[in-house]
C-alpha cells in the first residue's frame, strides 16, 4: 500500500543550484508551497530569476499555461530565518556539502520545526545518521525521547542537477530513520516528478561512489598526461553515449563540491581508490570551482 506523503509545506534551506530546483520541482509538480530560506539575500535573487526563467521556458514550449507558471511562482516565498519555518511538515536541507554547517542547520531544524516534521538533507555523500546525531541539539540527552525522534525523522533525500530535467531522487534511510519517513519521502519525490532508488547510509551512497571515481579517474588521467581534456571527454561522450565527459560533468556539478565528496569518501572508507587527484585539489585551491565560477577544466565567460 503506498503511504501519502502528507507534505502540505515544504522548507528548502539554501537557494543554490540544488535547493532552487528542488523548490521548482516541489511548487510545479508536487504544487506543494514552498519556504525558502538563504543566508545570502543575492542567492534569493539570483534564485528567483532562475525560477522565473525556468517557468518561462517551459510556458514558450508549451509544458504549463501562464496561468499556471504565476500559480508555481506564487506558491514560492522567501523567509528570512529557520524560524519562521515551524508550520512546514518536512523541511530539506540543500546547503554546501559541509558537516559543520548541515549540523548546524539540522539542530536549528530540530529546534524550530514541529516535533513530527521531517528533517530531510540533500547531502551527496555525509552519512544522514552523523547528520540526523546534529538533529539532537545540545544539551539534550542522547538516549532521550526527544533525541531519538529527531534520529527517527532524519531522511537524505538526494536530487540530481539540473533538479527540474534529472529523473532519480536517491533517498538515503539512517541507522535510526523510521519507515514511515522513508515512505513519505519515497511518496514526496515521486509527486516531484521522480523515480527513487534507495541506498544504505555509506560514504557516497550508489551514486557518489559510483560517480566520483571515475571523475577523479579522469582528472588523473588529465594530469599525468594520459590525454588532453577534450579528448578524455570525447572518449566518454562519444564512445561511452553519455550527455557530457567527465571533466565537463565535474565543472557542472562544481569542482569544490566533488573535492567535498571525494574526501568524505576517502576518510569515511580509507580506501585509496577514493584518494582525490593533487589537480583537483589545486584548482580547487585556486579557486577554479567549474562552471560557477567562471573556470574549471574549462572556461565560462560570463555574459
Ligand atoms: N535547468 C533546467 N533545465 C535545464 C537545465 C538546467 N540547468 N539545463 C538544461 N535543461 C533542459 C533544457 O531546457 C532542455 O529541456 P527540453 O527537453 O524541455 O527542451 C533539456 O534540459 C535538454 O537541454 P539542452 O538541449 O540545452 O542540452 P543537453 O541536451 O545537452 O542536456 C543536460 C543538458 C540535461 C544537462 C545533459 O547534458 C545531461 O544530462 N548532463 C549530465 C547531467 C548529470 O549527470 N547530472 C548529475 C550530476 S551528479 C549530481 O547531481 C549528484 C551530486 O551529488 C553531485
């Protein structure tokens, strides 16, 4: 029997990439109101001039009415501080792939939602059981009622990018994560429009620690000379079918970001097949994070 999802508000915190287009697919397809919440009030607006130009897109090709593109608009507010989130009944967390900054959002979470609300985390490789463990706040007892509902309520609900065009949401259980949440999440993502997988809560999940290496495998083939960059991601494009090469995958997903998840699944497995390549690391380093940023393996001129 399939549950409801029961999500009558939702919260997105963060108007990145990710949480902005977790807003778009929730307010379109789940037509579910939506609070959004970004410490930077410039990403709310550069947040709703992509969502602005998403709506317009899909009305010129005929996907929604006018009518329809104003109602998904409307259905979006911003909020200024988690506080104002205590009515949503789940709230996803889609910030930078940081343990100390999810904690911390999730023990503000914890604090501020309803007692039964879900406490979801877009998260692309932290382990939701250390997350759901930041839930408990401190100062509350670990084998406490109230820590253990927090535990029970903590889903990874993990989305793609570009979130409207991606069809998979990977939904990640914790240790302590109830079923019931696990259902709800499954249903939730599926009134986005999406196809749900399920993984075990290790360091990358399926996807991650599927994906990461072989970007990292290309990377190293880049930087010892093996090939030059367009021909690594010719090879894959062409000869593998897949919509872009790895290098071009990698400044898309944001090279900081698969630095991020390389080192929680190098620390969290301490194999060295997850070792991140030196190159990533410097261009990190230099600031050269992929398409956001202007320039990764390759260059964006802003215009
Ligand atoms: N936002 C919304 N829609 C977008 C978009 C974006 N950023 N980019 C493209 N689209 C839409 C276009 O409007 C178009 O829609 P239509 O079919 O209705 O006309 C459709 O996608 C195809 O776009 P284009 O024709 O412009 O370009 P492509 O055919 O080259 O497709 C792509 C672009 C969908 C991004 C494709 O190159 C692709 O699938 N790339 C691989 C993406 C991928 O692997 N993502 C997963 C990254 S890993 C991840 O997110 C997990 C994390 O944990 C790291």
């Amino acid at each position: 029997m399939s549950v409801a999802h029961g999500i009558k508000r939702l919260g997105v915190l963060g108007a990145g990439q990710m949480g902005l287009g977790i807003a778009f697919v929730s307010a379109v397809h789940a037509r579910v109101p939506v609070l959004i919440n970004d410490h930077s009030p410039d990403q709310i607006k550069r947040g709703f001039a992509l969502f602005d130009k998403l709506l317009a897109k899909d009305v010129a090709k005929g996907k929604m009415t006018q009518t329809e593109a104003k109602e998904a608009r409307d259905r979006v507010q911003a909020v200024e501080s988690i506080a104002k989130m205590r009515d949503v009944d789940m709230c996803v967390e889609a910030v930078s792939e940081h343990f100390p900054l999810k904690s911390s959002l999730f023990s503000s979470l914890s604090t501020h939602l309803r007692p039964d609300a879900i406490l979801a985390s877009n998260t692309s490789s932290i382990s939701i059981t250390k997350i759901a463990a930041a839930a408990v706040g401190e100062g509350v007892d670990a084998k406490s009622s109230v820590a253990s509902k927090s535990a029970e309520r903590a889903v990874g609900i993990h989305f793609f990018n570009p979130v409207p065009v991606m069809k998979l949401v990977e939904l990640i259980s914790g240790l302590q994560t109830s079923p019931n949440v696990l259902d709800r999440a499954r249903a939730f993502a599926i009134a986005c429009g999406k196809e749900v997988t399920t993984s075990k809560d290790v360091p990358g999940f399926v996807s991650n620690a599927l994906l990461m290496p072989f970007i990292n495998e290309a990377i190293m083939c880049l930087e010892k000379g093996i090939a030059s960059r367009d021909d690594i991601d010719k090879t894959l494009k062409l000869g593998m079918n897949h919509p872009m090469g790895p290098l071009t995958l990698a400044d898309f997903i944001g090279l900081d970001t698969c630095l991020a998840i390389q080192r929680t699944l190098y620390e969290g497995t301490s194999d060295s097949k997850y070792r991140p390549s030196i190159l990533l690391e410097r261009m990190v380093d230099a600031g050269w994070h992929g398409k956001k940023s202007g320039r990764g393996f390759y260059e964006y001129p802003t215009s």
